[in-house]
C-alpha cells in the first residue's frame, strides 16, 4: 500500500508568516486552550497596542517616555499607525529614546503595508498591512515618501538598544529586532542583507527561546526554524505557544497538522487540516487551501483510502490547477490502482501539459512560468520512481509538440532528471536536443543550457 512521505512546504509557510503573520487579523481568543491573560510577554491581541511594552517601560522609562508610550497605544489602538510613530518620533531624541526606538520598531513591523525595495517601510492610518494585502515593492519608479521608515535605521537604533544594558530593555530590543529582520530578510535591498537580517532573527529568536520569553508571533517563527532545522516534534511546543498566546493564523493550524501526520495523529491530522483549509478560505488564499487539502489526502492515504485520497488530490487541482505535489500523488495511485507504470506515466503527461500552459500562446513572460512550473515538478519529482515517471512522462509526447520552445523546455528539463538518475549519456543528448530547439525558436532559453552541459561533461570526466 502507498505509504505518503509527508512534504515539508516550510518555505511556503514561512513567506506567509514573513509577508502576512506578522499583522494577520486579530481574532477572538478561543475559550479553551486559547490566549490567556498570563501568557509569556504578552498576548497577541495586547500587541496590536503594544500592552506588553508599555507595561514593562512603566518600571524602568522616565515619565516623559512613558507617556510618549501611551499615547501612542491609543493612537495604535485607534487604528492610526503612522500617527503613532509620528508621535514617538518626536520623543526619539529624549533620554529614553531606547524605549521610543523598541516601540516604532515594533509598530512599524507589525502595521507596515508596503516594503519599497528593502529600503523604507510604509505605514497607513487606518490600514493595518495583513496578510493578505501586505506588498513588497521593488518597481524603481516607487517613490519613497516622508514618513516612510528607514529599515536600516530602525535596525541600527534597535542594535544600540540591545546593547543598552538593561535586561528588561534588552529583552524588548531583541523581540522587537527579531520581528524587523524577519521581515528584512523576506523583502531585503540584496541578498546580503537578506542573509544577514536571518542570521540576526535566528540568534534573537534563540536566545528569547532560552529565557522562555518569546512573544506569540515570535514563537510561530522559531517553530518554522525548528522544523526547518530539526523536525515537527521540535517545532510543536512553539507552535502550541503561538497558539495558545492567541496568534491564530492559519499557518499555526496548517503546521500542527502536518506533524500531526509525522506523528501518525491521523484523525486530529484531518481534524487540524480542515480547520486550516477553513481559515485559508476566510483570506481566500486558494494556494494554501490546496495544501490543505493535499495535507488530507496524503492522510487518507495512510489511512489505506485511496478512494478518499485520489478526491482530496482532485479537489487541491481543482482549487489550483499547477498544484504539483497533488498531480504526483495521483500519478502514485494511477500506478497501484492500474499496477502499471505506463499508468502514471500517463497521468502525468496530462500535468505536464497543463503545467506547461497547453493551448496558450507564449510570452517572454509565460515561457519563465511553464519553465518555473516544470521546474517546481523535477525538484519535487526527488525519489527515483517518481524522477523516472516525470522524465518518461516529459519525453513522452514531445515528438507531438509542435512548439520548439515547449519542446525545448521539456527535452531540458527530462534532462536535469537523467543526472539525478546517473543517465548522463541521455543527460546529454537531451540537453542538446534542448538548445537546438531554442535556436530554432531563435529566442534566449529561460534556463542556463549551456552552463548545464558545461557542467555535466566536467562531472562526467572526473
């Protein structure tokens, strides 16, 4: 019987959290197992005004900065977010202008709805950036305007902060950091700053994690590190965390149900997946519904159903028609049902073509997307059978094409899968085959042919 191998979609999760979890709509806590007034360094909800933070500087601030603080939790608290880092920023020349810069830090990383180019950030009153209508711009004509906040000065006023000396200070500075920098790190001015800004949030995260002192939000990320680094068991303690400190976004639920699945948990797995397939719906993210519901039928799958599992997959295409992990499940079941490998191989030529954007005509920038598409099946086509059907499957109408750069797209990509398979004659013959078509095409593949060649003669004569 068909057992799933459950595919980790931590990046997936994480952009979610990066872009949208942040400043995801605040929901009511649930009764049981929900926020509570006590959780570790705030509640969620008490964020959305930045409770914790004013109460921890009532001990250690002056006066005046105290004030500045609770002036600006009512604005927050009204929904006017730029008028409240206005108003701290007229405080940020005072003795407590640590304090000022924790709290515009975390104002601006949970309320900013656009990022420009990795450089400033924008706040709206009256618009809280979610998750989903927060945007990365990165459109040189964008204009930068006043009031915009600087990403770097915010983290180079937050690094004079940590470095402050005062342990409560010190640990306010570090939530607020890790916040800014995981979302510096999604939308970044270069990929230096990118790394570095995820460097930093790892080691704030960690450290928060040893003290127990980790906010709602910044528990849900440290779990996407454990799981990324470790495995669901390491991430669920976190998760549970989140959760119960009242951050409800559906990547939490989403998460808890693929360990669930790892654990072998099937009916709180199914139980979890729905309820995530549910909250997805409420933002319409058709993606993640999809993976929701692609989570449910690698369950049935395990529960031996495969009649249940084949709905599950059909229902994850139907709600997004590339959804790959899907179209390979079901070319895993075409193979046990017919006991055939022709089976799968046909199952998935019919993908491919959709992949590949069948019966449209291409365009420099739908030619990118049907060699994205094909390539997000070759990186997730990575146990042998499965890399063997794909190839099979790419190769098998190619002759029946009558587009070159189609063509040319699937002869390529057959023969980045010949490599995984130590095929490298094929590998090479193909990858010829591949370039030819492009020239006749006479346009510039959206993939390195020649590099790949280069590549896989110097592999094979060593």
């Amino acid at each position: 019987m068909y057992a799933p191998r459950v595919r980790w979609p931590v990046r997936m999760i994480l952009l979610a959290a990066l872009l949208g979890a942040g400043a995801c709509e605040r929901t009511k806590a649930p009764e049981a197992g929900g926020a509570t007034e006590t959780a570790p360094m705030g509640t969620w909800d008490q964020w959305a005004d930045l409770t914790p933070l004013v109460e921890v500087a009532q001990s250690h601030a002056d006066e005046r900065t105290i004030a500045a603080l609770s002036k600006a939790s009512d604005l927050l608290e009204q929904g006017q977010f730029k008028a409240a880092d206005e108003h701290l920023a007229g405080s940020s020349g005072s003795h407590g202008r640590h304090w000022i810069a924790v709290a515009r830090a975390d104002i601006v990383a949970l309320n900013f709805t656009v990022c420009i180019r990795g450089v400033a950030w924008r706040l709206e009153n009256g618009k809280r950036g979610g998750a989903t209508d927060r945007k990365a711009e990165y459109d040189e004509q964008t204009r930068i305007e006043p009031g915009d906040v600087s990403v770097e000065a915010t983290l180079t006023n937050l690094d004079a902060a940590v470095e402050g000396g005062m342990p409560a200070l010190v640990t306010q500075a570090r939530i607020a950091r890790a916040r800014v920098a995981a979302f510096a790190s999604r939308c970044p001015p270069n990929e230096d700053v990118a790394a570095l800004a995820a460097k930093i949030m790892e080691q704030d995260l960690a450290a928060l994690a040893a003290e127990s002192l980790l906010t709602p939000d910044l528990a849900y990320l440290w779990a996407g590190v454990q799981m990324s680094r470790f495995s669901g068991a390491a991430a669920r303690p976190f998760l549970e965390q989140a959760r119960e400190g009242g951050f409800d976004h559906p990547a939490v639920t989403y998460m808890l149900a693929v360990i669930a699945l790892e654990a072998r948990e099937l009916d709180r797995a199914d139980e979890l997946a729905q309820a995530a397939i549910e909250q997805y719906a409420a933002i319409d993210d058709a993606g993640q519904q999809a993976q929701g519901q692609f989570i449910r039928g690698e369950i049935a799958a395990a529960n031996e159903d495969l009649k249940a599992a084949k709905a599950r997959y059909s229902d994850a295409i139907a709600r997004v028609p590339d959804h790959v992990p899907s179209m390979i499940a079901l070319a895993k079941i075409a193979y046990l049902e017919e006991e055939d490998e022709e089976a799968a191989v046909a199952h998935l030529q019919g993908s491919i073509a959709s992949l590949m954007l069948a019966g449209k005509p291409l365009d420099p920038d739908t030619i990118v997307l049907a060699a994205k598409n094909v390539e997000t099946l070759v990186i997730m086509a990575d146990e042998p059978f499965v890399s063997q059907i794909a190839r099979d499957a790419l190769l098998g109408e190619v002759d029946s094409e009558p587009d070159p750069i189609r063509r040319g797209i699937r002869y390529f990509f057959a023969a980045t899968l010949e490599v995984r398979l130590r095929e490298y004659e094929l590998a090479h013959g193909h990858g010829v085959m591949a370039r030819d078509e492009f020239e006749e095409a006479g346009i510039r593949p959206p993939i390195d042919i020649d590099g790949f060649l280069d590549r896989l003669v110097e592999a094979t004569q060593r």
